[in-house]
C-alpha cells in the first residue's frame, strides 16, 4: 500500500466486505419475507 497505517488498511478491507455481507443478507431477509407474504395471501 502507500505506507497507510494497518487501521486504515483494515477499514479499507473491513467495511466493504461487512456492507456486502449485510446487503446480501437483506437480500435474503426480503426474499423469505415474500415468500411469508405469498402464503399468507393464498
């Protein structure tokens, strides 16, 4: 890297790959809370 500080160089790593797993998590919440509405409709 560009001589950052390791905490920077973390962040850098660690918020990304947390908003991809927190995005791909709502993704699936949502998905399931489709399917419940679909069974309750029917």
């Amino acid at each position: 890297m560009f001589g950052l500080p390791g905490e920077t160089v973390f962040f850098l790593t660690v918020i990304p790959a947390g908003w991809l797993v927190y995005t791909l998590g709502f993704l699936y919440v949502s998905r399931d809370w489709a399917k419940g509405d679909e069974e309750v409709r029917s």
